[in-house]
C-alpha cells in the first residue's frame, strides 16, 4: 500500500488495519521514488469476498480548499499482482493528543488512573456533534520489564474495554462511560459526545479508568487507542484524527 504526501515536509501517516483484536498499526517506510510512505501487511482470502477496513490518519492539517492524499493499494500473492486499487484521504481538520498521563497504570483496589488528551479544531468551520471514542486491549508481557522492548501488538491483544471501570470528566463531574452491548464494531468501544466544537478551538478532555474482578491477571501491558471524529456545518464528509497509542505497564 502507498500513501502519497501531499507537499515536503509533511509528516508521517497513520495506518492501521481491523482485526479481532482491536486496530492494528501498519508500520509505513518512507518511499522516496514517489512522494510518500508504503506499508505491507498480511490478510487472507477466503472463497467469496473480503470485507476489510483501513483507517489511514495524515497527522497533516488542510492548508488549501480541497487537499487530499492519494492511496494506492495493490493485493498480491508472492511475486503474482491480483488487483489494485486507488483511492485518497482527506487531512483531518480535527487532532487528539494526549497530554498528561500517570504511568504504571494502577487497575487494583479501585483505583484510578487518568489521561488528558487536548482535542484541537484546526478548521474554520464547527462541528455541532464532535466525540471521542476509544478502546482497550490487554496483553502479556516480559516477567522482568514489561516495557522494555515489548509491545502490546495486535496478535497478541485482546480487548477488555468492557472489563474496566471508565469514567470521563463532563460538566463540573466524573461520570460513567461504558460500550454499547450490541455486537457492532462499537461493541468495544466507548464514545465521549463533546458536543460543540466551535471553529479553531482546543478543548480538554480527561478520562479515567480502574480495574474489575474480570481483567485477567496475567495481563502485564494495557492500552488505549483514541479518536476524535465528527461533521462540520455544510461539510459532506466526517473528519477523524487518531491519537497515537498509550501504553501502560500494569500493577
């Protein structure tokens, strides 16, 4: 897969892939040759068809009416090419970084561990229904040092959203979030309504999570995927920005 750059100096994308496990990262390397990054990952092909999903974040703002970031996909088995694909991305107009964040996470004894992201309008339009959603997955890990060297990857994560304790900071108030219970692709995921997000605008968003009698206690890693996403006024396309993955070392 190639994702093309729009212009110099722009950083580098995002690419994850949906699996059981949750969103798995697709490491990208820099193709000089054409402009952009390529990425390869692994799937299968079972008799009738493939439904897959990719989420591609630029990380790059708009900076004209329009912009957009080619994506070319080409499906090969070994050295044989069996189709390809184009299409693009638009830069995201909204952007999610975390800001604080309280490291080992303490999952015992009810307490609390919290993160702060800042979510930042970057356009100059507003997004009247603005939220953040965001999983969990857990994982084994290293006995001595369970950071050291070791990650969370998605054939090795499990989700367990729905096994924690969550809660976010909303009106003067911590209250409760939990996932919806439907068997959709939302059925690990807890989502944050923001509300109105008016135009160039950052706003503070603080969640926090603790552990319950159903996490599993082998599980050494634990971590957290969160998107902003929303529509603007007039826009006819949703804009979504990812925050980079946070890890935690469990105790």
């Amino acid at each position: 897969m190639h994702i093309g750059a729009a212009r110099a100096g722009d950083p580098v994308p995002e690419l994850e892939e949906r699996s059981d496990a949750g969103w798995k990262v697709i490491a990208l390397t820099s193709d000089r040759d054409k402009r952009g990054w390529t990425g390869t990952f692994r799937t299968s092909m079972p008799k009738g068809g493939l439904l897959g999903f990719l989420d591609v974040t630029p990380h790059a703002g708009p900076r004209v009416e329009g912009d957009e970031l080619p994506v070319d996909v080409t499906l090969s088995d070994g050295s044989r090419t069996l189709a390809r694909g184009h299409a693009s991305v638009r830069p995201a107009t909204l952007s999610l970084d975390h800001a604080a964040v309280d490291e080992p996470a303490a999952l015992g004894h009810g307490r609390w561990t919290e993160v702060t992201y800042t979510v930042v309008n970057h356009s100059h339009s507003g997004y009247p229904q603005a939220q953040v959603q965001a999983e969990f997955g857990a994982c084994e890990a290293g006995p001595d040092n369970p950071l050291e060297g070791v990650g969370c990857s998605g054939s090795r994560r499990h989700a367990v959203t729905t096994r924690l304790r969550t809660q976010w900071y909303d009106d003067g108030r911590w209250q409760d979030v939990s996932a919806p219970d439907d068997g959709t692709l939302l059925a690990e995921t807890f989502t944050l309504p923001l509300g109105e997000l008016p135009a160039d605008s950052k706003r503070k968003v603080r969640l926090r999570f603790a552990g319950t009698g159903d996490l599993d206690g082998k599980d050494r890693l634990l971590t957290i995927t969160s998107r902003v996403n929303g529509q603007a006024v007039g826009a006819s396309e949703r804009s979504l920005g990812t925050g980079w993955p946070l890890t935690f070392a469990l105790r």
